[in-house]
C-alpha cells in the first residue's frame, strides 16, 4: 500500500504519513487509531515503548 493510499483509507494526510515513516516521527494517539485501523493492526505497533508505558 502507497502512502497516498494508506492517506485515503485512514485519513491521515500523506505528509504526516511520510514524517511517520521517514523521519520518524512519533503520531499521536487519534492518528495512531486511524492507522491501525485502516491496516487491521493494534494501534500500539504505532508508539514507542516510552509512550505505551
């Protein structure tokens, strides 16, 4: 799946996508869900292990 894609199906912005997936960026907690739900996955493959403690 394309960022533009994954974009569409969450509706997350691409561009937040990218920083996520490029530059590391941590997404917060309703980007997280969105993403998660939109690729069938638990939302906590989002957050770092700080985050999730």
């Amino acid at each position: 799946m394309t960022q533009a894609q994954l974009a569409d199906k969450s509706g997350v912005p691409q561009t937040t996508i990218s920083g996520i997936e490029n530059d590391g960026k941590i997404p917060g907690y309703m980007n997280a869900w969105k993403l998660a739900n939109a690729l069938g996955i638990d939302m906590n493959e989002f957050l770092p292990r700080e985050v999730k403690n």
